[in-house]
C-alpha cells in the first residue's frame, strides 16, 4: 500500500515540480540580467547660471494641406477629320510649337483630284448659263413683241434657271471639295508643347484616332483633392499657398475653379489653382495647397532649446528651480524657431542651452 502511494506520489509530484521550474525559468526568476518593473526618477539637475526662455503662444492659422497634381488648363489631343495616309509629321514628344505650325499632314492627291473635278464641272456649268442667259436675253423682246410664241420663251426661261441652279450647286461642291482638302492639313491653335507622338509618316489616320497630344504653353494650374470637409474654407478669386517639391519652389495661385461635386470614393472636392509661367512646370507634378481652417494657438521656440536623442526631441523645462527633461514633438522650422506641437504650454520655462546629461 505504501510502495503504490510513493509511486502515485512521484509519478504526481515530479511533473508538477518541473512545470513550476519552468514558470519561474520562464517568468525570469533564474535570470540576474532582467531589468525589474518599477518607476526611475527622471534626470535633474539644478538650474545654475543657464539662461531660461519662458515660452510663449501666438495665434496662428491652422493650415490643412491639400495634395493634387499638375495639369493643362488646354490640352489638345489631335486626330484626322477623314481617312488618309500620314504623310508628314515633323514633331516629336517635347517639342515647341508656335500658332499655326504645322502638326500633320496627310495625303491629298484623291482629294486634290477632286477638287479640280469640281472646278472643271463649274465652268461648264457656268458657260452653260452664259448661254441661257444669252438666249433670254435675245427671246424676252421678241416674245413681248408677240413674235415668238409663249412656250418657246418659257424653254428658254427654264434654261436659264435650270443654268442658275447648276452653277449655284456646283459653286458649293467646290466650296465642300476646298474644305475637305484643307482637312489634310492640320496646324497647331495655339503656342503649344508636344506631350506625345502617337502616330508616324505612313500610319493611316482616322476620325477618333489620336495622332498627337500638346497643351498650350504656360497654361497650367494645380489640380487638387480638397477634403470635403475643408472644402468650405475655400473661396473662388482669393490666393492660396502652392508648394510644388520637384522643383522646391512655392508660389501664391489664385482658385480659379472648384468642381460642384465630391469624389464618392475618395470624399474630396477637385479645386484648381492658376499656377505661374514657368519652364519647369510640367503637367504630372506633384503639388500641394495649404488651405487656412482657422487659427490656432502656435508655440515657437529657439532650435537650439531642442536637444536631439537618438530619434527623440527633448528640452529642459525648468520647475521650481530644478531642470527636468521632457519629450516633446516638433513641426515645422521657421527661420532660427521651431515648432512645438505638443509637450509643452505657454507660460513654462525651458533652459536655452540643453545639457547632453543633466547634473554636468
């Protein structure tokens, strides 16, 4: 009996034994390096002789941002008005173009053929009525003096109607026949760039088919997604501050136009802003819109109160006559200032110069 209780005693007590050895390994009871939960007393030192700034606020306008992109306010994309061949294209992606420079031409010979078709049939038509009106004016006298007879004057009324009818139609044939010859030739509307080349010489042109794409040169603006929530703060003629990275440059642009419709999808409202003239503007730019919401209670500090710790920001706030460090989270640099967007209020006091380590 005693053998079968020593048995079921270990066979009990040895596995437990060892799932509480290992709760303990694992919770770091074995282990001397574990750093124990507790609080540490911040860093301080006394303030001495270091020069102290009490911080102040400012009202300033609370700024939201709004990205967008740059584009044309004209863009061109250029297609035939009939079916031809390409002929000539001298132009490539890039390229300036003035007013009336030619673009694309195609090919005109069936056209052109045409054309004189019309003209030849003109001038029959209009000897013709030479005729006609010749022969009514020989037949008019004689019929009111009754020496030939009334039907023989109307064949020859009708000749000379029918002659007027046949150069007028013939007179709009050639007129169509011009117009469509001119088709061939298609020139820039305006001083323009070349955005693409979609076409070459011996590509068969057609109405829809794009043969070029260009914009008219300094003709740009910013094409930004406003929150619709933010879109309220903005009205049509004010100017606004544009920011466009690639080239590092900001501009003032007036809102020109803003699309009476929200985006479901992404829940903003398109504004554009008239951008300046310059060369290294090019549509497809990033940009942004700084849109003024309202204000706000902005506190600046010197750069040099920041101390800099690895990835944190950290100044040293002086407290009844002791310098404690604290974190703190910056915005924007203005000049020699910084921005302080949290960790600090108006009214506290913070040592210009930082220690690396407090107590030195």
């Amino acid at each position: 009996m005693q053998t079968a209780v020593r048995t079921l005693t270990l066979r009990v007590g040895i596995p437990l034994a060892i799932i509480v050895v290992m709760m303990m390994w694992l919770s770091g009871v074995f282990r001397r390096e574990v750093i124990r939960p507790g609080k540490v007393k911040a860093a301080e030192a006394p303030v001495g002789n270091v020069p102290l700034l009490t911080v102040t606020g400012s009202l300033a306008p609370e700024i939201r941002e709004a990205v967008g992109t740059v584009q044309p306010q004209f863009k061109t994309t250029t297609s035939a008005r009939l079916i031809a061949t390409v002929v000539d294209l001298p132009l490539s992606a890039g390229q300036r173009v003035r007013k009336g420079d030619l673009l694309v031409r195609l090919d005109d010979r069936d056209l052109r053929a045409k054309l004189e078709q019309a003209r030849e049939l003109l001038r029959r038509a209009e000897a013709t009525h030479e005729l006609a009106q010749s022969d009514y004016e020989r037949d008019k006298p004689l019929f009111e003096k009754a020496v030939i007879p009334k039907s023989e004057f109307d064949q020859t009324n009708l000749r000379l109607k029918t002659s007027t009818a046949d150069v007028a139609a013939l007179q709009e044939a050639l007129h169509d026949a011009e117009v469509t010859l001119g088709y061939t030739v298609i020139r820039s509307p305006y001083d323009a760039l070349v955005i693409d080349k979609l076409s070459d010489v011996g590509d068969l042109a057609a109405p829809g088919k794009p043969l070029l794409t260009l914009y008219e040169i300094g003709r740009l603006w910013l094409e930004a997604a406003v929150p619709e929530e933010v879109s309220a703060a903005l009205h049509l003629g004010e100017r606004y501050r544009v920011r466009v990275d690639a080239i590092g440059q900001e501009f003032s642009c007036r809102l020109v136009e803003m699309v009476p419709a929200a985006d479901p999808a992404s829940r903003t409202v398109t504004a554009r802003l008239l951008l300046p003239r310059l060369d290294d503007l090019y549509p497809g730019m990033f940009g942004r819109v700084a849109v003024p919401t309202g204000k706000r209670v902005q506190v600046l500090i010197p750069v040099d109160a920041v101390l800099h710790v690895g990835q944190l920001t950290m100044v040293d706030v002086a407290q009844a006559g002791v310098l404690r460090r604290r974190a703190v989270q910056v915005g924007r640099r203005l000049g020699n200032q910084i921005e302080i967007l949290s960790g600090l209020a108006p009214g506290e006091t913070i040592a210009l110069a930082p220690r690396k380590e407090l107590g030195q």
